[in-house]
C-alpha cells in the first residue's frame, strides 16, 4: 500500500507491506476471453480483503501493450454490457525476466490520488 499523500510530501513511512497482514498468498485473479481473445469476465480467487469488486467483466484501454511508459488500464464492470465501470486496475509490469505481472489500483478524491495499492504476482501454472 502506498500512501500518495505522504509520498507526494516526502513524508516516511509512504509504503507498507500488507502481505504479512492479509492471506495475499492465496490471492488469484483470472481474467477470461472469448474464442476472438476479446476480454469477457473476471473473478477473484483467495482470502483478501475486497479492494475492487470480486468478480465481474473487464476490457482493457488498448489492445497492444504500449511500446511507451504508460501503463495499460484494465476496466472492471459489474454488468456485461460494461457500462458500469466499478474500477481500473493499472497494468504497471507484464512477466518477462522476473516472471511477474503487476497491478496497481489507484484511489482518488476529487482526481487526486490519496491511497493505491500494488499487486505482484506470479502464474499459478
């Protein structure tokens, strides 16, 4: 988790590990296509505390990853029709050499950014 607020301020501490605080280790998120590879549905596996909706649809900004630094958005939807978008997840580092994919979900008030929280994870196959 990081705190935005006291990041921006360079206010320590900014970070804090919530794994040893939370089951994370059993945190799995899968995100399902259809036979076109066109985003369909997701849910949330595990004992976490529920940061975005558990389970729901998804689509993404772009299609391709960008060949720039800005991450990839990730759109979470209650409905199928995904006109109710309830999050975005932000796709900040896609496996390579480390084998690892990382989320980040950012919180705001008023547009700005107060509170996110980021994910690592690895492929449970």
């Amino acid at each position: 988790m990081i705190d935005q607020f006291a990041k921006a301020n360079a206010i320590e501490p900014s970070e804090q590990n919530l794994s040893a605080l939370f089951n994370y280790d059993t945190f799995q998120i899968e995100f399902n296509v259809d036979e076109k590879m066109k985003p369909t549905s997701y849910q949330v596996f595990g004992d976490v505390p529920p940061l975005f909706q558990l389970s729901g649809y998804w689509d993404l900004n772009t299609a391709y990853q960008s060949t720039g630094s800005q991450a990839i958005q990730i759109y979470l939807y209650s409905n199928d029709q995904k006109t109710d978008k309830t999050d975005t997840l932000l796709l900040t580092s896609v496996p390579g050499s480390n084998q690892e994919m990382e989320l980040q979900l950012v919180r705001t008030s008023s547009g700005t950014p107060f509170v996110s929280y980021v994910f690592s994870l690895n492929s449970n196959n």
